[in-house]
C-alpha cells in the first residue's frame, strides 16, 4: 500500500486535469521551473554594443580592435528583435566571451595603466622621466590571432582579397597625421615582396584596367586571388573616414601576409623577410623602386638554391672562429689559411675536413664538424623544397608569352602593375630612370611603351627596329595570351575596347566584335584590315562592274534556291511553334509558372543582347558614313 493512510482518498497523478482541491505549489509545479531573467532565450543570447562594453570592462575603441583582430562582427537575429529594440547593434554572447579569455585583452589593459604614469609625468613637466616611461611601453603580438583563425595555409591564400587591396592602397597613400611613414613603409615593402613572387612564379593570369584601379588576379597553389592597385594619382584624403579602424585591420592584415609570404619564399628556398643588405637602399623610396630591388634580390638568391644555405654555413663558421679566437691567444698561420678557404665554399671545408682528419693538433683546428653537418642538412631539404614549387603547364605558356621581347617603359609610363605584367609573361624590362637594367639606346630593345598622342622629335635617334606601342598593348595580349598585332595600338592610334577578362561571353550570350576579331587570329585566319583607296580605284570600280554584270545570271539562279529554303525553314519553324503550344496547354498550372518565370528571364537576357547588337550596328554604320565622307573630300 506504500504511504497511503487508510480512510483517506488516493491522490490524483499530477497528469490529471487541475481542480479546485489542488493546492497552490501543486498547481505552480505544473508550468515548469520559473526561470531568470534574462538568463535564456534570444533575450540572454544576443547582448548590444554597450553591454558588452560594460561586461568586459574596456573602451569603445578597444573593443573595436579586439573584435576586427579576432574577426567578430555583429549578428541580426533571427525572429524578434531582443527586448523589442529594433534598430540596435547585437553581439552573440559565445564571441563576447571569446573576447574576454583573449590575451591581447590583458595587453590592452596593461597599456592602459601604462598610459596612465606617462600622463602623470607628462602632467608634472617631467618630459625626460615620460619619455623613458613611454620606451619601456608593453607590447603585444596577434600571431596566435593568425593561426586560431587561419588553420589551414589554403584558407589563409584564399582570404587574401581584400588583404592585398588595403596592403596596396596603404602604398599609395601619403603619411600625414593619422597614417605615420613606418605604416606606408611597410606597406610598400609588403606590396613589392608578393609582385616579385608573382613575377617569379608567373602566377598573374587575368589583369584590367578600370575607374577605379587596376584589377589583377594571380593563382597561388590552385586558389584565386584578387586585388585591386589604385592609380599612380595623388590621393585625396577625406575627412569623414576612421582611419584607426582601417589601421586596425592593416594591423592584421600585416601580419596575416608576412605569414604567408614566409611559406611562399621559403618553399622556393629564399629567405623572407630579406636582409636590408641584399635589397639596398631603396627600401625607402618608391613602390616601384622597392619591386625592383626585390625582384633583383629574389632572382639573384634563386640563381644559386644553395646560395641561403652558403650563408648559413659562413655565419656558423665565423661565429666558431671568433668563439676560438677568445678561447686560444696565438693561432698559427696555417690554421687561418684553412679557416679562409673553410669560408669560401662548404666543398673546400669538407675538402680541407678530409686532409686535417689525420692531425694530432686538434686544438688550433676550428671544430667545424657540426656546423657543416647542419649546413649539409638544410642543404639537402632546400634542394627539395627547390623541386616543390615547379611551373605548371598554364604558368610556362604564361612565361613564353613575352619571351624573347625586350620592353622598355617611357617615363609617362605607370611602371608598377606593367612591369610586373611583362615579368610574369616572360619578358625583359627597362624603364626611363635610375638602377634600369637596360638603356633607352640598346639596340635589343622591341617594344618601346609609350603613352604619347605623339612621338617627341629626341625619339628620332633612336634605333629604328623598335616598335613603338600604348600599355594596353601589353595587358591585352596577356588577358587575351596572344601576341596581338600592333597596327591598332600604335602611337596616336584610337584604341580598340579593353574587353574583361571576367566576362564570359557564352554565359552572356554576346561576343564584342573585337573579341571574335581575336579568336579568327588565334585559328590562324588572316583579318582584313581597312586600307585607304589609292588613286587607280576607278579603274577597278569599272572592272568590277563588268564582272558583276556577266555574273547577273548565276546570282538569280541563287536567288530562287535562297527562297525555296527560306519557304521551307518558315515551314518548319511554324510547325515547331504548333508543337510548342501544345506541350504548353498541357503543363500543369504550377509547372507552367515555373516556365513562364524562365522564359522572362530569357527575354530579358536577349533584350540586353538585342540592345548592345543594335548598339554596334548603329557605330558600324557611323563609322562608315565617315570613311566614306572622308573618301569624297580626297576625292576633291
């Protein structure tokens, strides 16, 4: 029987309907556990800006940089809005307390209260005392930011857009007071290190020129990467932009490049970052200066692959020499003589290792033993990280492109992006300036750039087996990886229209006439090409008027085959039409909607193709009308 008293009546489950003998707690228990508030719900999952603020105990500006470096942006939830606050910012309550557990949090703290007694010193006057203080300043890296949010060397190569875009335009920008020398500095160091890569490798593939920049795109171990390189003007800075959250993302983006700028270089066997002796003295100047010496650098450190690893060993041969030098006061001249010769090459140590090995005089000997073992070692795996970073098939096709062609760039010439083009494509490039591998003079030279509406008189002593061409020239034949001819891209010439190398013009449904012009070169037809009437046209004219009247005949006799098919292909057409409706009436209601949506948008695909048809036909016809004006004023 359990608990139950005799004589009093068994208690209902609590499944049972409610009643008025049950008692309060009893009915209270029935609706659940009474929550908190704000303690579940999208209530307690979805947190605004200032509480946030007030939750991790830290400034507005603080927690901006915080959430760009851990890559934490405001989420909109789903449903209702938290507390029916429609309008205002919300942060998940799992990224806030990401930021909380966060050591960089720590360091901003501590700079903080360091702030705190360089301000108090610099209140008292005490300016030696806070610039002391302000030496001893902490500081705080985001490389553990880098590897938490790009686990993978594929995710971090794919997130490279807009890295590279703000990397660029920080190059371009002047230093004023809201962006310091240092920040432009290495951004032009950054923006020179990844062309020299590209050029190296040939891995730019697509290129445009536009409004608002240049648009390229290089393809680095199978993934796409896309940028934009603003213009060589001077930059207008506005005032309504917040510089400190774009230095803020710079900050990160800076770190997120030198990462995998590393792993690009080190697979080719070069040191990176390169040593300010190897690049020279421009690293100060200009974005293209600073390209050039770091192409020349990367090129001469490739030449030799083991050229790193000679470093190395030398490093650790000296630093044993100077290490015995301390430790013995009088060292025989013989030794030196070995330690020279153990300097120049790891073949002469180890030949110098072999004839030593019998001596009994081992304390004036260097104990070069474990430094050349090691040197051996990191020369082995060079040379095989030298065989890893092979040219595809698409990259050789690019390298042979401009392959034999010495261009040289005129001063009025943007020498960035255009040399960097021609490098990838497999040419040679000279300029008008300082540390130019070529002169303007050299013979060698085929193709001179210039953007010009004419050839100045001093061009004139110069060798007459150049060509002389605008840029477009050059970013055309590389989108289009074909040499194109010249005659339309000479100087002073209009130019034909710079086509996208990102539009598909079977998925549009339309290809510009300049594009088809291109595709009948690349099958080997030879295009005709206007050439003006010369004065014995009339001649000709009359011949061909003979000829047209003795072929009067055949031409009817075409004639009638040509309506005969046009009679029956109507026929046809009309037939399928019929068939068409038909298969229509018997869709289904909603399988006919679903068409009827697909046919609209089809429509309107071929208005918009129609449109630029027409569009083409009407600039055809002008253009005629103007040759044939002019023919009748020569004619005159």
């Amino acid at each position: 029987m359990g608990n139950r008293v005799k004589g009093r009546p068994k208690k209902k489950s609590i499944k049972a309907a409610s009643h008025s003998g049950m008692g309060s707690k009893r009915k209270l228990s029935r609706f659940g556990k009474i929550r908190k508030k704000d303690h579940s719900g999208i209530d307690a999952t979805f947190i605004g800006r200032s509480a946030c603020l007030k939750k991790l105990q830290i400034t507005l500006k603080d927690f901006r940089r915080l959430c760009i470096l851990k890559g934490i942006y405001p989420r909109e939830p789903r449903g209702r809005a938290p507390k029916n606050k429609k309008g205002q910012v919300y942060y998940h309550i799992k990224d806030v307390r990401a930021i909380a557990h966060e050591p960089v949090l720590e360091k901003f703290r501590e700079m903080r209260a360091f702030m705190k007694k360089v301000r108090r010193s610099a209140g008292r006057n005490e300016k030696d005392e806070a610039a002391r203080k302000h030496a001893l300043a902490p500081t705080y890296t985001i490389h553990h930011l880098v590897r938490e949010r790009y686990p993978r060397f594929v995710d971090a190569v794919s997130d490279m857009d807009d890295a590279l875009t703000l990397v660029y335009l920080f190059a371009a920008l002047p230093s004023e007071a809201h962006i310091k020398t240092k920040v432009t500095n290495n951004a032009k160091a950054l923006a020179a290190a990844w062309g020299s890569y590209c050029a190296t490798t040939s891995s730019i593939t697509k290129s445009f020129i536009s409004v608002k920049g240049i648009y390229m795109e290089a393809n680095i171990r199978g993934s796409t990467v896309r940028w934009v390189v603003p213009h060589a003007f001077t930059q207008n800075m506005p005032a309504d932009v917040d510089y400190r959250v774009m230095l803020t993302f710079f900050e990160f983006y800076e770190t997120l490049l030198s990462f995998i700028l590393f792993k690009l270089y080190s697979d080719l066997g070069v040191r990176y970052p390169m040593p300010l002796s190897v690049t020279g003295d421009e690293v100060n100047g200009s974005a293209s200066a600073i390209l050039a010496s770091n192409l020349r650098a990367l090129t001469n450190a490739l030449d030799s692959s083991s050229g790193a690893v000679s470093n190395v060993v030398t490093e650790t041969i000296e630093k044993s020499k100077d290490e015995t030098e301390i430790e013995v006061t009088k060292v025989s001249t013989g030794s030196k003589k070995k330690s020279r010769e153990l300097i120049k090459s790891v073949g002469a140590a180890l030949n110098t290792l072999n004839e030593d090995s019998d001596d009994d005089d081992d304390e004036d000997d260097v104990d070069i033993a474990g430094p050349l073992k090691a040197a051996l070692e990191s020369m082995a795996e060079s040379e095989e990280r030298m065989m890893l970073p092979e040219l595809d098939e698409d990259a050789t096709k690019r390298r042979r492109l401009f392959a034999g062609l010495t261009l040289f760039l005129s001063r009025e010439v943007p020498r960035g992006y255009i040399e960097l083009v021609c490098l990838a494509y497999g040419g040679i490039v000279g300029w008008e300036g300082p540390n130019s591998p070529i002169s303007a003079t050299d013979p060698s030279i085929t193709h001179h750039i210039v953007d010009r509406p004419k050839l100045p008189s001093s061009y004139n002593s110069l060798p007459k087996s150049r060509e002389f061409v605008q840029p477009q020239w050059i970013l055309d034949c590389a989108n289009f990886q074909f040499l194109l001819p010249i005659a339309k891209y000479g100087v002073g010439a209009t130019l034909p229209p710079h086509l996208s190398p990102w539009v598909d013009d079977e998925e549009e449904g339309y290809k510009p006439a300049y594009a088809e012009e291109v595709e009948r070169l690349k099958n080997g037809e030879i295009v005709e090409v206007d050439v003006a009437p010369a004065s014995g046209t009339s001649d000709s004219e009359n011949e061909g008027s003979s000829a047209n009247e003795s072929e009067d005949g055949d031409d009817d006799e075409e004639d009638d085959e040509e309506t005969t098919k046009a009679k029956k292909s109507k026929k046809d057409s009309k037939e399928e039409k019929e068939a068409h409706d038909l298969s229509k009436v018997m869709m289904s209601k909603k399988a006919s909607r679903l068409y009827g949506r697909m046919q609209h948008g089809l429509n309107q695909k071929q208005e918009k193709v129609d449109a630029l048809k027409k569009r083409r036909e009407e600039i055809e016809s002008n253009s005629k009308d103007k040759s044939a004006k002019k023919k009748r004023k020569t004619k005159r």
